[in-house]
C-alpha cells in the first residue's frame, strides 16, 4: 500500500500529515528572502476587487499560499484523487479554500464532476471572488495547458494571470510534475504574468490559441523565476517545450 494510500485512509494521520507540511511551508517562507516581480499586473484586480483567475503549474504549487493576499477569498481547483485531498487540507491551513473538481471541457467530457466543479467557479467568480487552477493537473502533461483553464477563463468573463515561484535551494522529486521542493533558507521570487483575456465567442483555434498564450506565460514566469534564482531555467522544461521555445 502505498503511503498517500495510507495517509489517506486514516483522519487522524492525514490531520497530521497536513498540519506537518502547513508548518513546513511557513518555516521556508519565513527563513528566507522573496522577491516580487510584476506585482503590479495583479494588483489592480485586488485593489478594485475584481476577480481574475490565477495559473500555476501543479509542480509549483507548495509556496503559492504565500502569493495571495489575505483579504482576498480564493477558491482553488483541486482534483478529486487522493493527493488532492491532502493538498485541499493542507491549503486550508492558509485560509484558502478549495472547489474539487477538474477543468474538463465543457460540451467535450460528460463528467459530472467536472460540471458541477465548473458551475461552482462560476458561483464563486460571480460572487467577486478568484480562482486558482493548475493547468496540467491532475495528471499531466507536465507544464501543458488543458484547453480547460481557457473554457473556464471565456464563460466566467474574467482574465487568466500566470504566476510561478522558484528558490534558489530545492529538491526536485521524481514525480510526473517534478514536484519542486525549496528548502529552508534560502533566496525565492514569485513571478507574475500579463493578464490574458480570452474573448467571450472564443471556439475552436480561437479558444487554443488563448490556451497556449496561457501555457506560454506559465512557462515564461516559470523560468523567469528559476532565473532570478540562479537556476538553469531549462532545467525541468519538458522535451516537447524547449523545442518550441
């Protein structure tokens, strides 16, 4: 049995499980130094409180409670497997709450939940609230958009902004989303992207065409930050990316 397996199946040891790494994640954030770039194309939607929905790779998803200011209600997607009911906890230490679900295409995947999931964020959008997505989760491609993020972004009617964390000390897991893992005290940023609209009639190439704007910026932030860190930015760039680039 494998040990999410295990966790999982025991209340109390997921508790523990979650509160563990809530407490890990402070104890980088506070032994080390961040920096913030292009703060300013976020801020204006939470100065006027006007929601938008954030992008992140799934393997970046460990500091990102720390990008979000506390006075503005986010709604993460998370998945309905198992390691991501253990996300969904240990977020909620953070004061973020969670929709689970998944970004499936509406009209292409008769999945209920992922209907029910998407009619929630539209609640959640509609009630002036944001909402976080990873693009490539649950289960990859790593770092390749869904055309969901886009589907989402066109019937809420609000713009997507790509955002990515890198440290300059970290592990990198084996895991199919190389799972990054900063260590303690360390140097880390949190890069943010332009703010991607996708047009309201946007179908077929229209709506993949904002879909790759959306992967293009989440990988540009993405090694943008491994940059400022000193890292080889290219580093975890899947085969199929670094080509296109």
């Amino acid at each position: 049995m494998g040990l999410l397996k295990r966790i999982g199946q025991s209340a109390p040891v997921r508790a523990t499980a979650c509160f563990l790494m809530a407490g890990y994640i402070r104890f980088v954030h506070v032994t080390s130094r961040w920096e913030v770039v292009n703060a300013a194309a976020p801020q204006p939607y939470w100065d006027e409180g006007k929601p938008f929905i954030l992008a992140f790779w799934h393997g970046r998803i460990l500091m990102m409670p720390y990008c979000w200011p506390g006075n503005r209600r986010m709604n993460m997607l998370i998945s309905r497997h198992r390691d991501g009911g253990l996300i969904a906890d240990t977020i909620g230490w953070f004061g973020l709450k969670t929709v689970r679900g998944s970004t499936a295409k509406p009209g292409r995947e008769r999945d209920k939940g992922a209907t029910a999931a998407l009619m929630e964020m539209l609640r959640k959008v509609k009630a002036g609230e944001y909402i976080g997505i990873t693009p490539d989760g649950p289960r990859g491609p790593r770092m390749r958009a869904s055309d969901g993020v886009a589907a989402v972004a066109r019937l809420a009617g609000v713009p997507v902004i790509a955002c990515a964390y890198g440290t300059k000390r970290r592990r990198l897991l084996s895991s199919w989303d190389r799972f990054v893992v900063p260590l303690p005290f360390t140097r880390g940023v949190f890069v943010w992207g332009e703010p991607i609209a996708v047009p309201a009639g946007a179908k077929g190439e229209a709506l993949d065409a904002a879909r790759l704007q959306i992967e293009d910026s989440l990988n540009a932030v993405t090694r943008e930050a491994d940059r400022r860190c000193g890292l080889d930015p290219d580093q975890i760039l899947p085969d199929e990316v670094l080509a296109a680039a």
